[in-house]
C-alpha cells in the first residue's frame, strides 16, 4: 500500500500526519509501529485527521508503540496549522477526545492552542487508589545515590507526573522514565517530566513520553508542569517550558484554562510504502 502523508515537528517533537478525510487509509497496529520506527520512517506520534461536522477536523493520535493516546498538544498545533494552509484560515478548531481545542495561527510559524482545564482528582488522572496528588511518594535516586521523594499528578488530557528537582541532568531519565510509567499506581501509564525553576518565568524539563519515551518535546507535559508550578507556587499564570530544542509559552487564566503557544515546522510531503 502507497500513500501520501505529511511529515512535521514542534520543537523536535515529531509527527507522521495520515489525513483520512478524503482517502481512507486503514492501518493495522504493527503498521502504526514500522511508519513510527526511526528505521523506516520515524515519529514520536502518528496522527490521523478525520472528517468531523461540528469543527475542522477530529484527530486521533497514536504513540510509537502503537498505544492509543487520548492528547497532543504539540501535535494538535502542527495539524492546526496544515489546515490553516489548507483554508487560508488564521482560526482553527480540532475535535480531540470530545473536546474542541482552538488554535489561533499567529505569524512566524507560531501557533497557539487553548488545552483547557487540568485535573489533578486522583481517579480522574486516573490512579489506582486515592492518593494525594501533590505529592505521591514516589521514589527517585540520583546519580549520586541520593534519594528524592515526591511527583506531582496532573491531568491535562492525558496523565502526567511531575517531579521538581535542583538538577534534572543528575537523574537518568531513560531509566527512571519507564519505572515510573509502569508503576502500579497508574493504571493507564503516564508521562513523566523532571522539571527546574530557572525562575518564575522560566522552567526547564526533560521529558518521557507514554508510550514513545524520550522525546526533544511535549506539549501537554509543558502544560501540566505550568500547573503543577503553580500549585506549588514557582511559576507565574505565564511560564516559559524549555526543552533541550527550544520554549513552549504557558498560559493559564483565571479560570484555570491553560493555552500553549510556540513554533511548528514547515509541512513536507512524504509518500509512504508499506
């Protein structure tokens, strides 16, 4: 089977895009998993764009090991901006979950989407057994044998835990990333970010993805340390994410609702054969 699809990336955060609207391409799992393997083609997720009545278009998205996920942020601004070339639309509105997420499409390559409302109620993360969301207990060690206690969870579409350190390059991600997304306490997995106060504007992360592991970028693991530093006070309702690639600009509102904003690459066509 041959098909066109389109290859983009936010931050380095890359995407295999597979639009179904007009062509119904139906891939098996194994199939998701060779288009995402970096040996054939490569992607942190692959994403579908379905035909949908009440916004642009619905997005389902795929992580590299074939697992479903229910967001992307990251992918949801570079889909926005496909169609905003495709329509000449400076407003696009994606149908993801059962929710519609807007994106405004600003000059400069740079887009702005509004995630909405985070959640940290233990069984809406979800997590097995109730627990203090603040703060779950969770064990890391660093490099220097030194123990760290805590883990904030978050919600923002998909399941996060936080972790605020005074060194992420001290903790090996690439090991603690898998233990903590595996752990019995979340049932659906998560995502798991090492994140530093530079300052209140400022925040660095490292970041593994559920089911794709590490990645250069994340959106939504940018928005849920936005909120997990406001709870703990380190951050402002506007807080710069840097990743090793580049920044992601948080925003939450007074009602809680979060935005992300920051640059997409340009789209490039590529035929896949499989």
């Amino acid at each position: 089977m041959e098909f066109k699809a389109i290859k983009m990336d936010g931050l380095g955060n890359d995407f295999v895009i597979i639009d179904q609207r007009t062509k119904n391409i139906t891939l098996s799992n194994d199939q998701i998993i060779k288009i995402c393997d970096r040996k054939f083609i490569g992607c942190d997720q692959l994403i579908f764009i379905k035909k949908e009545n009440n916004s642009d278009a619905e997005l389902e998205f795929y992580n590299s090991d074939g697992s479903k996920s229910e967001a992307c942020g990251n992918g949801t601004r570079c889909v926005a901006y496909l169609l905003s070339n495709e329509n000449n639309k400076k407003e696009i509105n994606l149908s993801v979950n059962s929710k519609i997420l807007k994106s405004i499409i600003l000059d400069n390559n740079q887009v702005e989407t509004t995630i909405g409302l985070p959640t940290m109620k233990w069984n809406e993360i979800p997590l097995r057994k109730d627990s203090d969301t603040k703060n779950l207990n969770l064990k890391l060690i660093d490099d220097e044998n030194k123990e760290f206690i805590g883990g904030i969870a978050v919600n923002v579409g998909n399941p996060h835990v936080i972790f605020f350190v005074e060194n992420i390059e001290k903790f090996k991600l690439e090991k603690i990333g898998p233990e903590i997304e595996n752990h019995e306490l979340f049932p659906e997995k998560c995502n798991v970010t090492l994140a530093k106060k530079i300052n209140s504007d400022l925040i660095k992360v490292k970041v593994w993805e559920r089911g794709a592991g590490l990645t250069k970028a994340c959106g939504t693991a940018a928005c849920a340390t936005a909120v997990a530093a406001n709870i703990e006070n380190l951050a402002n309702s506007k807080t710069e994410i840097e990743f090793s690639t580049g920044k992601l600009l948080i925003s939450i509102d007074k009602k809680k609702n979060i935005s992300m904003k920051g640059p997409v690459s340009e789209i490039k066509e590529i035929i896949i054969n499989i």
